[in-house]
C-alpha cells in the first residue's frame, strides 16, 4: 500500500494567518517540545522564539544529561525542563510522546537552525485535521545550509528508504515536526539515537497516518553550538533501523529479495558447473558444489521465512483494523 504522504507549497505566514493559529493553538491545546543535549548557546533563544510565535502554547525542554547549563538557562527562559536519564535522542521523544497530552505537539531541535515563525505552517495541517504528522522539509530551499556531507548522507539515506518501503519522501532525517494526538497515542518508539526521525516516519507508515513534508526554511548553527550527529556512525544505524523495519512489517519483501539473491547464486554456479562438463575452464568443482548445496537451501529457506512471517502480519494487521473499529464504536 503506498504511503498517503503529501506535500505543500512553502510561504511565509502573514501576521493576520499568524494570529489566526495561535488562537487556535489557545483553543486545541499545542506544545512545543524541544530535546536539549549541551545546547547552552542556544537553548533560552529557542525557548523565546517559540514563546513568541505561539505565545498561549507550553514549552517543554526535555534535556537528556546536558553537562553545561542548558537546563537552568531553559527554565529562566520560560520552559517546563523534564530531565531525561537514559542517553539518547530515541529515548527524549519516547518521554516527550509519553509526557505530554495536547491535540498538537511541535518537535524542534534546540540548536536555532530552524525558524519559529514558520511554526504555523506545519500546525495547520494537523489542527486542521489534514495530517497526523507534519515534517519540515529543509532541503527545497535551505539545501545549502547543511554541510556537504549531511546533505549527500541525507539524500542517499531517503533514496534507500524510497527505494525499501516503495516511498517518495524527501527529508526523512528533519528534527521540525508537528504531531496529532492520535499519532502520540499509537506510534511505537523503539530505537535509542538519531535514527528515531527514520522510525517516525516508517512507523506512521505502518499505521497508516497521513504524512505532509511542507518546505521550511533551515539556517546554519550559530558559532559556539556544535552538532552531536556522527555522520558515518548515525547514518549506518538509520539505514539499519530501515532494515528491522522493512523485516518487521514486510518480510516477504526482505526475505524475497534475498531468496532471489541465493537463487540467481545457485543458476550461476550451476551454470559454470555445465562449462566445467562440457571442457570449459571454470571454478574447481568442488567449490561450484559447495555453492549450490549452500545456496539453494538457503533460497528456499528464505523464501518460507518470508511467506510465514508475512502471513502473521496480515493477520495482525486484520485484528488491528478490528480493534480501531470497536475503539470507534466504543468512543
């Protein structure tokens, strides 16, 4: 099934559509949640920022162990600090998802490199009932603000992810989000670091919530702020959180793949068996059996593993839609 993802065109809110939104903020309930690690050259400005673009919002700074004075510098700024012991940006949102109740929460990283005027472009559609999730989409017209290699890193990571799940998304990584309260209250968060933005966004996948990506703006970290992400490390485990989720909700579509790989294995070796047979130098026999007796039990192999595995996951994908619709009745 593809996923119902969206885009919207950017623009700069005016002040009349800004004033609109922040009354609806009042009305509906919006928290602004931001995940703070040693961010104390920036910290207190985001909390002012947020705290004038959305002046009737909460601010909550969940800060994860920060060794500097980002806590005390949040909460002279105006923000509720919730301290969060376990390290890791995964584990800040699970506390964020698990803390706070409001019919929108806004996730921006403290570090100033995102706007917060443009807030309001990615609470409409949610309050507006549009979308579960809005993710602001920092590479239409801020592309030369990331470093070179973040920026080839992102775009390669998105074309694997694009390419694993039969997706069109185009910055999975973004830390400005917007989420519904529907989408806090039944997406599971399992990974520990960085590749938390790439299980958001896989997992409203899997439950089928509604993605918009709205074009933002993105600015450069000021001086004295330094970045926590390690590309090679972070990029690595984002591209295998990928994997556990493509193995946990389309097996058939991993474990095929690699029945398929065994198997054009197996008609290779089989068929430099034959040159072998007919007089034609080739690998040494021995080892073209021992690939064909390895491989082709490992084809089939697979191949079983994907169909069971994908027959379970129907199944509890039958007994969810069940579930959501006596939740409905019941409501």
């Amino acid at each position: 099934m593809a996923h119902p993802l969206k885009t919207a065109d950017n623009g700069i809110a005016t002040r009349e559509y800004q004033s609109e939104q922040a009354n609806l903020g009042t009305d509906l309930g919006v928290a602004v949640a931001i995940p703070c690690y040693d961010e104390a050259t920036t910290i207190a400005k985001v909390v002012r920022d947020f705290k004038a673009a959305l002046p009737q919002a909460s601010i909550h700074v969940f800060d994860n162990n920060s060794t500097d004075n980002s806590a005390d510098l949040a909460r002279e700024a105006g923000a509720l600090v919730h301290p969060v012991r376990k390290q890791g940006k995964g584990y800040v949102l699970r506390s964020i998802f698990d803390t706070i109740v409001a019919d929108a929460v806004v996730v921006v990283d403290a570090d100033d490199t995102y706007f917060a005027e443009q807030v309001h472009q990615l609470l409409k559609p949610i309050l507006s009932g549009e979308a579960d999730m809005v993710v602001g989409n920092r590479l239409q017209h801020a592309a030369n603000s990331l470093r070179p290699l973040h920026h080839l890193g992102n775009r390669l990571i998105v074309a694997g992810i694009n390419r694993m799940f039969g997706t069109n998304y185009e910055d999975i990584l973004s830390g400005y989000r917007a989420f519904s309260r529907h989408f806090v209250k039944v997406v599971p968060l399992l990974t520990r670091g960085f590749e938390i933005e790439t299980e958001l966004t896989l997992q409203a996948l899997e439950t089928e919530l509604v993605t918009i990506e709205i074009p933002i703006s993105y600015r450069n970290r000021p001086a004295g702020s330094k970045s926590k992400l390690r590309s090679f490390r972070d990029g690595y485990r984002i591209l295998l959180t990928a994997v556990i989720l493509l193995r946990d909700h389309h097996p058939l579509r991993l474990f095929g793949f690699m029945s398929i790989v065994c198997l054009l294995i197996v008609l290779i070796a089989g068929l430099m068996r034959l040159l072998v047979y007919l007089g034609i130098p080739s690998l040494p026999t021995s080892l073209l059996t021992g690939i064909l007796l390895l491989f082709t039990p490992l084809g089939f192999l697979a191949l079983g593993f994907g169909l069971s595995l994908n027959a379970i996951n129907t199944r509890f994908r039958e007994m969810n839609q069940i579930l959501r619709r006596i939740n409905r009745t019941n409501v």
